[in-house]
C-alpha cells in the first residue's frame, strides 16, 4: 500500500493482481487481440467489480480491446482477463475484426486495364 493513506497506487502490481484473482492470461474461448471488438448484451450488474461495470458502460458500441485498455487505464494483460470472464458470463460479445481485403491476382488486374484501354 502507498504511504499516502489513499490505498493502491493506481495499476501497481497488488492491484493488477486483486482485479484479475491472479490470473495472467484469457480464459476467453476465441482469441482476444487488440483489434478484437467488444460490445456490451446489456448493462452492468449490481454487485460487479468495478472495472468490469466500466467496460460494460463504455462498451454500448462495439470497442476494441486496445481500446478499452486506454479508457481504463489498465494493461491489456488485465482487461482480456475481465473481458474473459465478461464473455463467460455472456454479458458481452466479441467479434473478430474484419479481415483486410486481399488484393486481386496481378493477371485479372492487368487484363482489366488492357480491357480499359481497348474501348
């Protein structure tokens, strides 16, 4: 504890610790990444812990987990642990970005432009 009297000095390890029970990693049953979009199925319940109730607030819009670390100022270690356990309980959805476009062949593009320039 900080000698200021206020409690835990925000993100110290004692901290981390307590908000994930220990765990350091997602039991989450698909990947979370830091592009993965998170949105909220319905409001917090009374009794959550507290950063979970703040990820289901800020999360009526879908949200990335990068995101959602910046908002609340924890590691993404920290916040894939509680959206882990959000998904769990199925008080939030998480859905894959969405793949980048892959480039057409090289010969369909340029038999396109030689079809162009023949008109």
């Amino acid at each position: 504890m900080s000698d200021s009297g206020q409690g835990w000095e925000d993100n110290s390890p004692e901290r981390l610790y307590v908000i994930t029970g220990g765990r350091s990693g997602s039991s989450a049953p698909i990947r979370l990444d830091l592009v993965t979009l998170i949105v909220a199925r319905s409001g917090p319940k009374p009794g959550m812990q507290p950063e979970q109730a703040a990820i289901i607030g800020m999360c009526e819009a879908p949200l990335s987990v990068a995101e959602i670390s910046a908002y609340t100022g924890l590691p993404v270690s920290v916040v894939t642990v509680l959206l882990s356990d959000l998904l769990a309980e199925k008080r939030v959805l998480a859905r894959a970005p969405v793949p980048p476009a892959q480039l057409p062949d090289r010969a369909l593009i340029e038999a396109v432009i030689d079809g162009l320039q023949k008109l």
